[in-house]
C-alpha cells in the first residue's frame, strides 16, 4: 500500500477547467427544496421557551440532484437532469428554476402522489434553530421507475458522465441501477455515486464514490478513530465494491482518497472560514464527474473537487462555485 503526503507536484488545473465547457453530465436522483427563512432574535416567546424569530429575507435554492447541475452549470459543465418531483406548487417553482440555469426540464417526472421533497430551515442570525422536511421517502411505483429508466437511457448516448445523487428519497433503487449502471458502463460514461449508507451495496463496479466520514465507518461497520482506520475503511470499501475509487470527504480534516491500486491520498481541507456545509457534497461530486470526463486523473479530479467544496462552505446556506472562483482556489494552491 503507497500513502502519499498532501505536498503533490504543479498539476495543469486551468487546462482542465478549460475542458469544463465542452462536457456534458447527467444527473440522476433525488431532486430537492432548499428553503431558508433568515431573522434575527431579541426576545424569548412568552409561550414557550423558544426564540422568536423576526423574520427579514426568505428565499428558496436548489437542493438534492438539483443543487448537483446548478454546481455542475456553475462551474461551466453542460447538464441534464433526471428525477422526480410532486405535483403541487414547489414542483413549478423548482422546473422554473432549473430553466433559468439553462437546464431542460423534461428529465423531471411528475408523480402526484408524492410531495416534492423541501427542507426549510430556519435561521437566527448566527443559529440554525429547526428544520422542517416535507417530503416522500417510499420508493417510486414501477410505472415511475420505468420512465426513469427510459429518460436515462435515452441520455446516456450524448454525456461524459453520470452523477448518481442518492438521498434516500426514493428514486435510487436496486432495479434501477441494475439497468442504467451497465449501459453507462459499456458506454465507457465516468459515474461518480454520492451515496447513501443502506443501499453501497448497489454501487459496485462504479468509477468513484463520494461517502463522508461517518458514511464510510457506517458501510465499514465500525467506528473510525484513527488515520490507520480511515485507512483500512476506505480500501475495504474499494475492494469490497469494486470500484475504481472512494473519495472519503473528512469535513476539517479534508478528503481522503482510496484508488484500486492501492494509492491513498490525504488531501487536506482548504477552507478559510466554514459557514456552512449544506450542499457541499452535491458540489464534490459536480466537480469531480467534470474533472474526471476532462481527463483528469484520480488525485487530481479530488483536488478540484476539494477546493470546490472549500468555496462554498464559505457561504451561508445551499451555495454553488463558479469556475472563476475554482480557478482562484486553484491559483493559491499553485503560488
């Protein structure tokens, strides 16, 4: 086993970020509601025990699968989204927003016996006080999987890569990834899988998979202490489902990355200030299915993707990086 040290020579990023442009990703998964109400406090509620919170600025982002091509738009890519919505007012208010980022909405099924998933979070100034999700976790109906499938299908013709965002809302299932994984496959399409814990074993034989640190010690079956341990989990992980890589992402202590060669790389965080981490997952696997279709190697693909994640969780609440702000992170990296 080979365990690189953070210090790694010059790597051509701008070169790579120039590619961006020209790359398509499909992204398939759970597409979410990011709704924040912002206040501040001065006083406790004479009814309970509880702030109230005066309420200044509302405003709703894309979250989930959404939140993945909105990073993916941002940083240049070219995107198309598959997933499913609810029939009701949030669900018209999410296809007008992926409009405006110049993403077709076509890809998003309506089911109308489901709510479109949101999460609203309310905030006091410095405090996040209480979330409330609304949302519909049962797996989609096989009439719905079906015309994923088709949407899927039809799409993976014309992209670099596909984005699997799995947030245990439904839509990524056993029967789904059965048919869509082998024709990205043998169509020879990077697949990055952002994961969630109860279905890794759906994900083998995938190009990169993107859990964060209690996600790998919860697929590992034990609790990680150590270096040692992130070491052992992350390339059980790699052998155990076949994949080319694990991108383990550590919060503070940055990403550790797991190749099938057996190669480890410790990647530390870059973040100057950490506002928020909501989404930063979603912005990992953006950049990294960009940089990887650009040709980039492992090692360097989880670099962009570091510095990406850096950027945005320096700002408050779902956030997305531009291109010009990666190629900043990245200047200061090479100075």
């Amino acid at each position: 086993m080979r365990i690189s040290e953070p210090h790694h020579p010059p790597f051509a990023f701008h070169e790579l970020l120039d590619r961006f442009p020209r790359r398509k990703i499909l992204v398939v998964g759970d597409i979410m509601v990011d709704e924040y109400i912002w206040g501040g406090v001065s006083r406790i509620s004479p009814e309970a025990p509880v702030p109230i919170v005066e309420v200044e600025h509302e405003y709703v982002r894309l979250g989930g699968a959404a939140n993945v091509v909105a990073n993916v738009r941002a940083l240049g890519g070219q995107a198309d989204l598959v997933g499913v919505v609810g029939g009701d007012g949030m669900a018209e208010r999410l296809i007008h927003e992926i409009e405006q980022i110049g993403v077709k909405s076509d890809g998003m099924v309506v089911d109308r016996s489901r709510k479109t998933t949101r999460k609203t979070r309310v905030v006091a100034g410095p405090q996040h006080v209480v979330r409330f999700d609304r949302e519909s976790t049962d797996d989609v109906g096989d009439e719905i999987r079906g015309r994923i499938e088709e949407l899927v299908r039809d799409r993976l013709a014309s992209v670099d890569a596909l984005i699997i965002s799995d947030y245990g809302k439904g839509v990524i299932g056993g029967r789904l990834l059965q048919e869509i994984l082998p024709l990205a496959r043998a169509r020879g399409v990077v697949v990055v899988v952002d994961p969630k814990v109860n279905h890794f074993d759906m994900y083998r034989n995938v190009s990169v998979l993107t859990p964060n640190h209690w996600e790998a010690a919860t697929a590992w079956g034990r609790p990680i202490r150590s270096e040692a341990e992130v070491v052992e989990a992350g390339r059980h992980l790699v052998n155990i489902l076949r994949v080319q890589a694990v991108l383990v992402t550590r919060g503070e202590k940055g990403m550790s990355l797991f190749e099938a060669d057996g190669r480890v790389s410790h990647i530390p965080a870059v973040a100057k200030e950490v506002y928020d981490v909501t989404g930063a997952g979603d912005t990992v696997v953006g950049a990294m299915a960009l940089a990887l279709c650009s040709k980039a190697t492992m090692v360097e693909a989880a670099h962009i993707a570091n510095h990406a994640a850096g950027v945005v969780v320096g700002k408050r609440g779902t956030a997305t990086v531009s291109s010009a702000e990666l190629q900043r992170a990245l200047a200061q990296k090479e100075e």
